[in-house]
C-alpha cells in the first residue's frame, strides 16, 4: 500500500471544493459566457438539488461505505462523521489504515504506526461537516460564468483554488479543478431525500482512483471515543 496517500484520496472525497485538477477546468476547446447568475445563486441552486439547504444541515452525523479502485487495488473504506470529527479506515490486502480528527487534532495510523495530521491541514479540517456540500460558500468565488463542455452548459465558479462546473439542468456538481487534482463526479445516489456522490473519479499527483459508494447512513449515534 502507498503510505497515507489511501486515506487522504479518502479526505478529498469530503472535501469537494478543495479537489480538482487545472487542466481538467480548462479544456482546450471551453466556450466561456459571462453568467447572469451569482455564486450565491449557483449554489443555492445546487443545495436545492441535494434536497435542500435545511435539510442538508439537519445532517449531525453520518457513516459512508465506499470501495475504492486504484493502482490495481481494491480498497474496502468506511468514514464516520459527527460535526467536525471524522473516522477514515481503509482495508486491502490485510493491511489497515485509519485517519482520525477529534475537532481539534488527528492522526493517520498505518499498521500500528501514527503519524500527526499535517499542521497547515488542522484549518481546514476545523471547519469540516458531515454534509461537506455546505463547505461550498459564495463569498469564496470571484466570478461566475457559463462554459460548454463535452457540449453540455455548466455554471461555473472561480476561485483562488480553481474552478467548480454545475450542471445547468440539475444544478448538481459536475466537476471542480486546480492545481491539486481533478475531480469529476460520475453519479449520484438519494438518501432519505438527500442526494450525495455514489461514484466520483479522481486525478492528482500522478494518480487515478475510482471511489464508489455503496452505503450512506444519516444522523447516527455515534461514541465519541472513536475520534481518539
């Protein structure tokens, strides 16, 4: 298994608007129109495709089963979230990686071995939710525009971290790039009214990987001493 680089293809599939790929949010033949729609529009109108905003919100904790394909493997995954905490573990070929955050602090433990989360990560995992859909604010985008890609329109939103693709007949999230990676989300599932990723396919840092889920439980209990 490649070291920590399991869990955190994990950590981007929650954390949407930071995962992307630059030259997937800009392909050689965009057609770009200036939008008459506001960020805030746009993602209003992506959190009412989810099922709306309130209802997104009322989601305290959450459990997400996920197989992952990469490099030839297949990697068995659960996450258990409640408010900013999370529980990432991973399976494949008898080996085990966990990645934890208690709100404060985390650590990943590969075989018996901890490692502290990155220090510049803690910021950004702070303001982690267990619906990372409402991660996405308006204030963090500086334009809105249209562009046709594979001959389909997409609201997009620019940011310092790259761009993010909304369906304009859906109004769901199609796509988001910068530097780090790409992201494109292939499928969607419903839970309980709620709408959430069921396969998205990655691309950063010289790796591929398929993550599909196959399981979404809201709003269970969950023991606190599993964030520790």
């Amino acid at each position: 298994m490649k070291k920590i680089i399991i869990p955190f293809f994990c950590a981007v599939l929650f954390s949407v608007p930071a995962a992307a790929q630059k030259k997937s949010a800009a392909p050689a033949k965009t057609e770009v129109a200036k939008s008459q729609l506001t960020p805030k529009d746009v993602l209003d109108k992506y959190f009412t495709a989810l099922g709306g905003k309130n209802k997104l919100e009322a989601v305290k904790s959450i459990i997400i089963e996920n197989t992952m394909n990469t490099q030839g493997m297949e990697i068995a995954m659960t996450t258990q979230k409640s408010g900013n905490k999370f529980k990432s573990s991973q399976s494949v070929m008898g080996q085990s990686v966990t990645q934890v955050f208690d709100g404060e602090k985390g650590y990943v433990d590969q075989m018996g071995k901890k490692v502290d989360l990155p220090a510049d990560q803690i910021p950004a995992l702070k303001k982690g939710t267990p619906v990372e859909a409402l991660a996405f604010e308006d204030a963090d985008f500086k334009s809105a525009s249209v562009e046709k890609l594979d001959g389909k329109d997409y609201n997009v939103l620019a940011s310092d971290k790259g761009k993010s693709y909304f369906d304009i007949a859906t109004g769901l999230l199609y796509k988001v790039g910068s530097e780090q990676g790409g992201m494109t989300v292939k499928n969607y599932m419903t839970v309980d009214g709620l709408k959430f990723p069921s396969e998205v396919e990655f691309e950063g840092n010289g790796q591929k990987a398929t993550i599909k889920t196959t399981k979404i439980t809201l709003n269970p209990v969950i023991n606190d001493s599993e964030f520790k």
